[in-house]
C-alpha cells in the first residue's frame, strides 16, 4: 500500500448506489406543437449534427444550458453517494445541489483512496454558480484509474448559498464551457459533503491549543485515553495518508534504551479502519511504520505497536472514512514502555547495558531483560589475556598474573581479574597460588574452548 497503511478494525462494505439519472426524451412528433416538443427537437438535431465550431464568445451560450440538469443532489451530507451516467446528452452530464456556506464538498472520479469513483475517459469536473458561471475546476490526476488525468476527491468550499452546479464532461472543460462527450463516456461519480464544525484538532498545527497549552507527556506504563470526534476532518498529508483525518499526538522522554508504544481502539463503537504510521513533526514529516498490529482488542479492534522508538513528540492520524463506519467520537488508549534491557557480554569480558537486540546487533551475549554489568557476569574463568577463549596463550599472561599483578593490570587494562579465579574463592590476584591447579585442569579439554558468557 505504499507508504501508508491500514489497519481494517472490523470491515464491513457497505456502498450507496444511486441509479444513473437522465432527462425525459421529447415524445417524437413531426410537426413539435409546444415549446418544449419544439425544444426537444432542437436538441435531437444538433446531437445528430454534431459537435460544430463554435465562434468566438458563443462558448458560454454552447454549454451553459442549467435549465434542464440531469439530476437534482438537493441538500448534500456526510453519507457518500456514488452516481454512474454519461456525457451522451449535451456533450456533458451535471447536476444541480443546493450548496450551504462554508461546507466542503468532495468529488471523486478517481478510484485512488480515498474514493472509489471512476472514468473510462479524460473526465473533468467544475462547478457553476447559478448563473452557470465558473467557480472552480479541477483536471486531476489518478494513477489507479482507467485514465490518469481524473480528479481524485477533489474538495470545493462553498463561498456562499445557492443553487450550484456540478459538470463533468471531457478536458479541457475545467475552466471553460466546452462539452465535447458522447454516450461512450461513462463515468461513477462519488460525492459527499461535511456540514461541520471542523475538528479543533483538524491539522497539527492545532493540537497544543486543542490540548490546553502543549502536547502531553506520557507516563511509563500509564496508559492516556484520547477522546475525539473527526467528523468533517480534511485532508492534510495525502504523501502519507490518503484519507482525510484529525490527529493526536505524545511526547516520551527519559529512557536510554528507547520505548515500545502500543495505541489501540479497544470500546469504539461501530466499525473502524485506521492508520498504523505516524509522524515525527507537523506537518507531516518522517513517517514510522508501524512494528506489528493486530486485532487483540477485547471487541476485535486493532492494536498497534511501535518499537525502540527514541525520546520525542510524535503525530498519530485518525482516519475519516465513512465507507467503513470510521466516523464520529472515537477513544485511542496510548501506553508507552521503557524498553526492556540488560547485561550484554563481549569478548574480553566486556559488559554494556543493552536491549536484546542492540547486543544480538552487536554481536553480544544478552544476560536477560534486568540484569546488570555491576557486578559484571561476564566472566570466563581462565582467559587471562581476554581473547574470548581459553588457550595455551593464557599461560605466560597467568604467570604475570600471579607473580606481578600491577604489571597484568597495566598491560590488560580492560580485562576482568577475576577471570584469574579459577576456583572461584574470591581470592584473586598477586600470590593467588590456590588457583594453579585449577588452572592446569582446564586444560584437560581440548584448547582453543571459547567463553561462555
């Protein structure tokens, strides 16, 4: 899926279809008795006519016919609705709807995320006032679809309210009145709309202030509960997500070894689908994919992990998608964790505090989660000269061992002494004769014996 990711929570499809809706053809008849048999006509003989050039200025009066649409939307809301028609009538097919102030209103006829509309040719869309003037326009791009050149959820504000028109019919027809389609145009036409108020958490930028003054600091082990509503949520990182969202964000700081953070939708209610990515800036910067997720949630919600992430301020989207239920009011449960670490044994007895995997990485021995190299377990009876095995070349390092220790201390700064206590008592060092003949049996087996940490 590129980039991003999606987790479906529970997945149920459920697609509103409204049938292709045309106008009425005039009765045939060969003398038109009324204006609108005599209109109907008209229009039958410049179809069978063709397309024909249009002098200069007469592009208006060639395609702004809005007395007759093909369809009236009415009032649009939130539930996404899908149409499938064609440019058979005019050169173009549009539709009336009754816009309200300051909504955003969303056309598709991509079938890239988030939408699912479609084209079998080089379709644009524009929208007309009442007076079947241009407002605005889109080309698009799609690189999913049929054609690539097709608008992908393209979102108009409405200055104002009124009656409006949306047109699609072939390019160039964004930005001006030309309807160049035929019955061999087909398209689906997704569209929907948000009757607001905005989230207050719609775009980063936001979340402080949504906040009360910063972005909080997690707890280690203490799971934090955010509560939300992204209704009306817009599009910020179509690089990332590709579905319109609000967000969240955490901040984590004081653990050397890094932190696991889990974030679950456990108790929503209805059917959610959802990022797994987030970001380490506003806007939109890194993205981390996620380590693993999966649908433990009591309920069969996901849950999403994140591991050895460093201390820092990190951005999670909530994703708006109405086809799968995702949303209104949401819960997310965030816990971080300190990443577990512990002793990790090197050749020479060496020993560092380490996770699991930075000692596997670096070529260690890990101890297990919560040991420490105080006192250091790192110890390999026998290996005086701290090579990582016993040999015949630990004898004359054993010798100066016990005859002039601050002479081996000097010359093996960084190995352990107590690898010299060979039978373990405790007493090492200058005159430590007691572990001679240990020494001389460990020789027994068959040398080089690597350590043992």
């Amino acid at each position: 899926m590129g980039r991003w990711q999606l987790a479906a929570c529970i997945v149920v499809l459920c697609v509103s279809t409204v049938a292709a809706q045309t106008p009425l053809a005039a009765e045939a008849d060969p003398v038109p008795a009324t204006i609108a048999q005599l209109s109907g006509a008209v229009q039958a003989a410049l179809e069978e006519i063709g397309p024909q050039p249009l002098a200069p200025g007469d592009e208006t009066r060639a395609c702004s016919d809005c007395l007759t649409p093909h369809a009236n939307l009415g009032y649009i809301n939130e539930t996404q609705v899908s149409i499938y028609a064609d440019c058979a009538a005019g050169g173009k097919w549009y539709a009336r709807f009754n816009g309200e102030a300051n909504l955003n209103y969303y056309w598709d006829l991509c079938p890239n995320a988030p939408g699912s509309g479609t084209a079998d040719f080089d379709a644009d869309i524009k929208i007309c006032d009442a007076n079947c003037n241009i407002v605005a326009g889109v080309d698009g791009y799609c690189d999913a679809g049929p054609n690539q050149y097709l608008p992908n959820m393209f979102q108009w504000t409405c200055p104002a309210a009124g009656t409006y028109y949306v047109v699609i019919a072939p390019y160039p027809s964004y930005y001006q009145h030309l309807c160049t389609g035929t019955d061999h145009n087909h398209f689906t036409l997704e569209y929907s709309a948000c009757s607001g108020p905005y989230p207050a958490n719609d775009s980063c930028d936001q979340l402080p202030a949504y906040y009360g003054g910063s972005i909080p600091t997690l707890t280690a082990g203490v799971p934090r509960t955010y509560y939300g509503d992204n209704r009306c949520a817009e599009l910020d990182c179509p690089m990332w997500f590709p579905w319109p969202e609000v967000w969240e964000a955490f901040t984590v700081t004081g653990s050397p070894t890094g932190w696991d953070i889990t974030l679950d939708y456990c108790g929503n209610q209805g059917f959610w689908s959802c990022y797994t990515g987030l970001v380490t800036g506003c806007p939109c910067a890194d993205y981390i994919p996620d380590s693993t997720h999966d649908h433990s949630c009591p309920d069969g919600h996901v849950a999403i992990t994140w591991q050895n992430l460093p201390d820092g301020t990190y951005y999670y989207p909530v994703m708006l998608d109405p086809e799968y239920d995702s949303v209104g009011p949401y819960t997310l449960h965030v816990v971080a964790t300190p990443v577990a670490s512990g002793a990790c044994c090197f050749v020479g007895s060496l020993c560092s505090s380490l996770t699991s995997a930075q000692c596997a990485a670096s070529g260690g021995v890990y101890q297990g989660d919560g040991t420490s190299c105080s006192p250091n377990p790192c110890i390999c009876p026998g290996d005086v000269n701290c090579d990582g095995q016993l040999d015949f070349a630990d004898i004359n390092p054993f010798v100066l061992y016990l005859s002039n220790h601050a002479t081996y201390l000097a010359t093996y700064p960084n190995c352990d002494p107590r690898n010299g206590d060979i039978n373990g008592d405790g007493t090492y060092g200058q005159e430590s004769f007691g572990d001679i003949n240990p020494f001389v049996a460990l020789f027994t087996g068959e040398p080089p014996i690597p350590c043992t940490y």
